[in-house]
C-alpha cells in the first residue's frame, strides 16, 4: 500500500481532498507529519507541546485548504503554518526577541568555529546543544540552519530587525562551541 501513495502527488492528493474523499487527508497526513512535527519539536523543544501543535497544524491547513493556490506547493505551505504556529507558541510563554544594537561583532575566528564545529561533533551532539540555547537564540539557529530560512526572512518573520538576528545567531555559535567543548572535556576526565 505504501508503494502506491508514493506515486500520487500532492495534487492529486488535494483534488480527492476536494471532492470530499477522506483518504486524500490521510495521506498528505501520512506524508507530512513527521516532517512538520521534526520543524515544531526544534522550534519549542518539547515533545507534548509538538505533538499539540502538529495537530493544530493539520486542522488549520485542512479547514483551508481551498485557499491553497499552488497545489504543488503544500509541503511548504503547511511548513510555514506550523513554523508560525509554533512562533505564536513561543510569544504566548514570553519568549520575546528583543532588539540587539550591536550587530558588529563578527569575529574573524568565526570561520574557524564553524569548521571545528563541522569537523569535530556530530549532528546529534550538535542538536542536543541547540536544544539547551535559551529559546529565542534556538529559535533562531533552528530557522537558520533547519529550516534554510535566510537571516533576512527570519527577521521579517520575528519581526526583528536583520542585526538582531546575527546577533543572536552569533551569540549562538560561540554558546554551541562553548557548551560541545566542555562537553568534549567532560568524556576525556570521565
């Protein structure tokens, strides 16, 4: 059975939505989810609240899926409701992203953070330390690096000013360096 809804795409999937066909839900569901759920869990960092979220997301993109005018674009189109769902979350507990005015703290062992950081930890070691970041900074780093999202377009989605988000994402870095080396220090006295 998997086989087969492989090869139906999204369009078609959206016209059996269109006529009333329960299964075509079900599928872009099936389709879906784990992707939107993975963006919502790395944005607000617990697993109940995703789970909520997700939801919350399906209900919203299928209550408007009429309004779709790309039929092939669906994926990121209820990417970007659960990207905002879970912004709108995150505004509701108080995490605030506040204006940072200096912006001009590039630093020319930038460079050599990202290539140590690429070369010496894994992607899940990586993700644990993203995950410890006060909410507003993994926020952003999760935009950036997860969702591909440019510094401009999260400002504009944060409604931030463009600094600010290299700021934070800048603070970022070295907050990631700093906690996979203690780390890393930590399993060689161990």
């Amino acid at each position: 059975m998997k086989t087969a809804t492989v090869n139906i795409s999204d369009k078609e999937l959206l016209e059996l939505c269109g006529s009333g066909n329960n299964s075509g839900y079900s599928l872009l569901y099936q389709r879906y989810s784990k992707t939107v759920f993975n963006s919502v869990f790395r944005l607000v960092n617990d697993r109940e609240d995703a789970e909520d979220i997700l939801q919350e997301v399906f209900v919203k993109a299928f209550s408007e899926i009429k309004s779709l005018k790309n039929t092939d674009s669906f994926g990121g189109w209820v990417k970007r409701i659960a990207i905002n769902h879970s912004l709108t979350f995150l505004r509701k507990k108080k995490v605030y992203f506040l204006e940072i005015e200096d912006d001009k703290m590039y630093d020319v062992k930038d460079d050599e953070l990202e290539e140590k950081l690429a070369l010496e930890f894994r992607i899940e070691e990586l993700q644990n330390a993203i995950a410890e970041l006060p909410p507003q900074i993994r926020t952003i780093v999760n935009l950036f690096l997860f969702e591909e999202m440019t510094q401009d377009e999260i400002a504009k989605t944060l409604d931030i000013p463009a600094g600010t988000v290299r700021s934070y994402y800048h603070r970022a870095k070295k907050k990631i360096f700093e906690i996979l080396t203690q780390r890393s220090q930590n399993e060689r006295y161990a």
